[in-house]
C-alpha cells in the first residue's frame, strides 16, 4: 500500500510541475514571475547619501519604461535569454546621449595622453600634415588631439532666429572671421555638423554682435538693446530643448569679433559659455581658461585674402620696423607720439598718404609693429604674419590666439607698453641668427591664420574649432570641478579658482612642535639688514633673483644656501623686509615665516592669489614687486617711508594669530581662518571693502 502511494504521490507531483511548466510558457501568461527592485534601484532612491548628478534629466533615467520589458511599476522583468539580451543592448544605446558623450571625451582624453607618453600619434588614416618644432607647446598632444575633433567631434549649429542678427555675419573687412565662421557651420558639407541634437558634444549659438549692432545701433543706447536679443536667444532655446538647461550653457560656445561682443555676453547667463572673441582681454571679462582668443581678419572685399598675402616676399627686408594707423587708444598714441615721423629705419605713421600700398611696406619690413588700439586685438598680427614680417606685440593683457597651442615667443617679439620709447634700440639687439628663426616659423604658422571657403585641415577656422573642442574635453578635473578645494599651491594661471578654491598659507613647522623657525623670538625696533633671502634657485624667479643679487649687497642680502650653523631664523628678525619668491610654484613658507619675524613681506611671484584675499588686504603689510622689477629691488625697499614702514610692521604683528596654528584650535586663527574661507565659498558669499 506504501509502495502504491508512494508511485501515486509523484506521479501527482510531476503531473503539477508539467502543468505549472506549461502554463509558464503560455501566451496567456503575461506577467511570467518579477523581482520587486524598488528597494536598490540608485535612481530611485530617496536616500539623502546619494546624490543624481546635477544634470541629471527625467529623459537621462537608466530606469526609462523603454527598458523594463511592459513593467512599469518598479519592478524587473525575468526573461528567456536572447530577450535579455535584446533588452541589455537597447538599454546601452538608450543609455543617455550625455554618458555616451562624456565615454567620447574621455577616449579622446585617453589617445591625447599616449599621444603625450609615446611622443607618436595614433591615426587610421594617412597624415597629409604632421606639427613639428618648437612653434608648438606640445607637438605631440596637438597632433593626436586634432586627430580626434576630427574623427570625434560634432556640432548642433541652433535653427532657430532670424536674418540678419542670426546665421548671418559680415564677410569683408573688420570682424568679417565671425560671419564666415557662422556661414562655414552652416554648410550642409560640414564634417563636423551634428545629423541630430543627440549625438552633438557641442552646441552653436550663429548669433552676429556686429549685425546687432548695424541694425539696432543708437546713441546713447549703451549695450542694453544687444544683450536683451541674446538674452532672449538664450531664453527661446532653452525653453524649447533641455540641453543649454543640462549643462547651464556650459557646453555651447558662440564666436564674434566685435569689441562689443565679450561685454555683450558678460552676463551670468553666459558665464558657463564658450566665448571665442577677438577682444581677448583677460583684464576684462575674458576667463582664458575657458573663452577662445580669435584672430582678428581684415578681408579685402569680396576675397578670403587680407592685403600682404599671396604677395612675393624678399629676403632682403629694407625698413627695420613699420607701422601705419590711427591713434586709437593709450598704446598706439604713446607710440605715435614718440616714433611718428622721427625714424626712417623705424617709420611710424598715423595715416599713409593716398595711394601708398600698405601691403607693400609689410613685405619691405622686418619687425612689423602690431600695438592694441581702443581693443587689444588687432588684424596687423594676422597681416604680419603673411607678410613674413615679425609681428611686435605691444599690448597688455591681450591673451594671444591659440596660445594654449601656439608658443608665440618663438615666432613674435613681445615689447611691454613702457619699453616703447627703446623699440629701437630692443629690435637692433634682435641676432641676425634669432631674427632668420623668427622668420621661419612666423611662415610656418601662416597655416593656422589661412581663411578657406570650405576649411582645411588645420586653417583658420579648425583651429577655432579645436579650441572650442579642447575646452570642452576639459573633463579631467570633472569629479572635482565642483568641490572647494584649499590648496598652498593657489597659482590662478593653473586650475585654481580663485571664487571657489581657497588659498593655504605655506607652514614649515619645526620637528615635533606647532612652531615655525621664527615664532616666540625676541624682535628688536631696530634692523640692521634692509631686505633677506636665502634658498636655492628653485625656478624662473628665484634664478633670477639670485643671478641679480647673489652676495653682491651688504643691505639686500640674497642667499643661495647660508653656511652651516647659520640660523636663518634670527636673519629673518634681523631684517626689515623678507623677501618671498616663488619656487617651482607659487606658495612659499617664508611668507608665514617672515610675519612672525615680524618681517614685512616682499612677495615676487606671478598669479599667486594669496591667503585669506578675501579677508586680508595685502597691500597693508606687505610690499608687492613685479618680476620685472627686481633689478630695482634694492631702490623700491629704501624708497619706502620711515613712516610707512612703521604701519606695515605693525600690522605685520596684528595679523600674526591668523598665520598661527594651536592644538586645538582657537578663534581666529590659522584653522579657523582656513574654516572661514570654506564656510564664505559655501555661503557663496563674497566679503567686500
């Protein structure tokens, strides 16, 4: 009887598992069996530990219902393998085109940098140009990075806007680079145009300051007619597609070159955009981290030439140096002044007389002067440079063209403004040897300044592209772009950010103690030793500062490294000034060191944003000098007033518990100082006089 139960109980047992199985894979059964994932799914998390990306989009999700195979309700389908397998390659291709982008920057990125390791490129494709010589930062890394905007990049240029103050631009004279650069991204045989919104890394606002200003120019309007049109470009785009609001601006980028146009686009609805201007003036709104400094062309009518190109050159150059035009801002009027008329080797003129062939005289020069009028840019750089005449750059603050590329000290000679009276004298000193370099590589560039209807590789308007790209690809430093970092090396020119990032005072404590050497000692009014540095020629400052007052002044006591035994501690409160140069970077211990010292400061650096600069004004205890100036070292420090010197002291000694630092910490100092400076950048609030 067992035994017939027993045969009875699993045949009953399959006969259910059979029916179980069939319905399973019947087409009556549409909801097959589900594992409930509402509990782990990231995108769904309501957890205040994890955190969306801040462009993160409903239609960005990874839990789209295009994926969930007809479940909606949180919950992840089980099926046969070949479904999942459909469903896990739809997944990847709906996987957001902003993730499929970033994987495009980041390959590119990767080929850059064995690019850079290898000193060799990458290419499928033969090579008809290869960057070589000194003219070139980084060969290597221009090279492989051009080869990936090419077979990488692509461009949404926007439709929307109406003629003339959109897809349109001027095409002859001044600013005419920025109306063909609008027209070039419009062609339908662009390479790099994008076929959908999708797939753009990039996207192009084809708006024209200069035709704003031809059609709503009034007196006395100011720029406000300008920035409401793109202000409202800005405002129909947006509203219409997600992509400026994803990035807030940050991977657009739009191209002018009118002096308007970085004031006209210098609102914070544009503070995350590209900017490529010829007005490339980093004293002004001009970020060069971020902005695109653009050539400025002057195109003989109805031509993409300007007037001293596809002209015969000489070997035998006849005037030294040349230049011919109005007096239009300080720089060019100081020249004039001084030069106009007075030299027929250095012929200066305001205005040629008629019929004389300007491009001519270009040809016959060797130095062709190039000094910023009204705005720092100027189209005698670009005329220079096809005339095979050495372009001399007179201007201050004027960020170069493709100066992230382009090393224009090896194919230009720049002259500070007040050097100008000695122009003469600084290009007689120019070697015949130097000078035939120059002008070599002053031919060697005249590629990248080409204007081409359509563009070539490498011309004019792919350089333009490939900065635009360039900065775009900066993703590097992506995780961190957002994070307040507090750094000693606070150097602006690199990646610190002066409104974000905090700058660390430098500390160089003594063995096993919360001191520096020049803490807790006794100070005495009187200081026989005028000025004092001692430390090894660490970088271009301090090489120089050495090779110009090493042991040569008994006052200004500059040191390489001081005997044995010496204590460099009672130097420094010996001194009156300390001086501070930066080393390979900018930060220096000397500076915290010289403060205790009750030492005043004397800082020579370049792009050095000093500690707690939003709280503490420097100017009142420290002395700054130009690199420039340290020949003069010694005749700045005695020129300073008994009296004044009395205040920086004393003030030296007032900041001294902000440069202290205690276990624990106590209030105001050197801890909390640097906690203020976070908890201000967090506020996002910024202390003003």
């Amino acid at each position: 009887m067992a035994n017939t139960m027993d045969y009875k109980t699993s045949l009953m047992v399959f006969t259910g598992l059979l029916l179980l199985i069939v319905f399973y894979f019947s087409p009556s059964n549409k909801q097959h069996f589900s594992i409930n994932t509402g509990f782990f799914s990231s995108n769904n998390s309501t957890s205040p530990y994890i955190r969306r990306p801040q462009n993160f989009s409903a239609d960005d999700s990874l839990a789209s219902n295009t994926t969930t195979n007809e479940t909606n309700n949180g919950s992840l389908a089980i099926t046969s393998g070949s479904t999942a397998s459909s469903e896990h390659t739809h997944a990847r291709k709906t996987h957001t085109s902003a993730e499929r982008i970033e994987d495009d920057l980041a390959r590119a990125r990767s080929a850059i940098q064995k690019a850079v390791r290898t000193r060799n490129y990458t290419s499928n494709r033969v090579q008809d140009f290869i960057p070589r010589g000194p003219i070139y930062r980084n060969p290597h890394a221009f090279h492989q990075s051009y080869i990936e905007m090419e077979k990488t990049f692509k461009i949404w240029t926007y439709k929307e806007g109406e003629l003339p103050m959109v897809h349109s631009g001027p095409h002859s004279y001044l600013y005419s680079i920025g109306g063909h650069f609008i027209d070039e991204m419009e062609e339908e045989t662009n390479p790099f145009a994008a076929s959908n919104m999708e797939e753009a890394h990039t996207f192009f606002l084809p708006f024209s300051v200069t035709n704003m200003v031809a059609v709503l120019y009034e007196p006395d309007a100011g720029y406000a007619p300008y920035i409401r049109v793109v202000e409202d470009y800005v405002r129909v785009i947006s509203e219409k597609y997600h992509y400026w609001n994803r990035s807030s601006g940050g991977d657009h980028f739009m191209v002018s070159c009118h002096d308007w146009a970085p004031i006209v686009t210098k609102q914070a609805l544009f503070k995350n955009v590209i900017r490529v201007v010829c007005n490339a003036n980093s004293s002004e709104s001009f970020n060069p981290k971020w902005d695109v400094s653009l050539p400025e062309f002057n195109l003989v009518t109805r031509t993409l030439l300007i007037s001293t190109q596809s002209r015969e050159t000489s070997p035998n150059r006849s005037i030294l140096g040349f230049f011919a035009g109005g007096a239009h801002g300080n720089i060019r009027k100081i020249l004039i002044e001084q030069w106009k008329d007075k030299d027929s080797e250095l012929q200066v003129n305001e205005y040629l007389p008629k019929g004389t062939d300007y491009g001519a005289l270009m040809v016959k020069s060797k130095f062709c002067l190039c000094p910023s009028g009204s705005e720092v840019a100027s189209p005698r750089i670009v005329e220079a440079i096809h005339a095979g005449c050495i372009p001399v750059i007179i201007s201050d603050h004027y960020v170069l063209p493709f100066s992230d590329i382009l090393d224009w000290s090896q194919f230009s000679i720049q002259v500070p403004v007040d050097k100008i009276p000695e122009l003469k004298t600084i290009l007689l000193g120019v070697p015949n040897e130097k000078y035939r370099k120059l002008q070599k590589r002053v031919k060697q560039v005249q590629l990248h300044f080409t204007l081409n209807r359509p563009a070539k590789r490498f011309d004019v308007t792919h350089m333009i592209l490939h900065s635009a790209a360039k900065v775009t690809n900066q993703a590097p430093d992506e995780l961190f772009k957002n994070v307040i970092r507090a750094v000693c090396n606070a150097n602006s020119s690199e990646s610190f950010n002066p409104k974000l990032d905090v700058s660390l005072p430098e500390l160089s404590l003594v063995t096993r103690t919360l001191l520096i050497s020049t803490q807790s000692r006794k100070t005495s009014p009187n200081r026989p030793i005028l000025a004092f540095f001692a430390g090894g020629a660490h970088g271009n400052i301090r090489k120089m500062l050495i090779e110009q007052w090493k042991d040569k002044d008994s006052e200004l006591q500059v040191n390489e490294y001081l005997p044995k035994g010496t204590d460099y501690g009672a130097l420094m409160v010996r001194s009156r000034f300390c001086l501070c140069p930066s080393g390979y970077e900018v930060a220096s211990p000397r500076i915290v060191e010289a403060i205790h010292a009750s030492c005043v400061p004397v800082i020579i650096s370049d792009h050095y944003d000093l500690p707690f600069s939003d709280i503490l004004d420097w100017s009142q205890f420290s002395i700054q000098v130009p690199i420039d100036k340290i020949p003069e070292l010694k005749t700045i420090l005695l020129a300073v007033p008994d009296k004044r010197y009395r205040q920086l002291q004393k003030r030296v000694k007032q900041v001294q518990r902000h440069f202290t630092l205690n276990r624990p910490a106590k209030r105001f100092d050197v801890t909390h100082m640097i906690l203020h400076s976070v908890w201000l950048r967090r506020l996002n609030f910024h202390l003003r006089a």
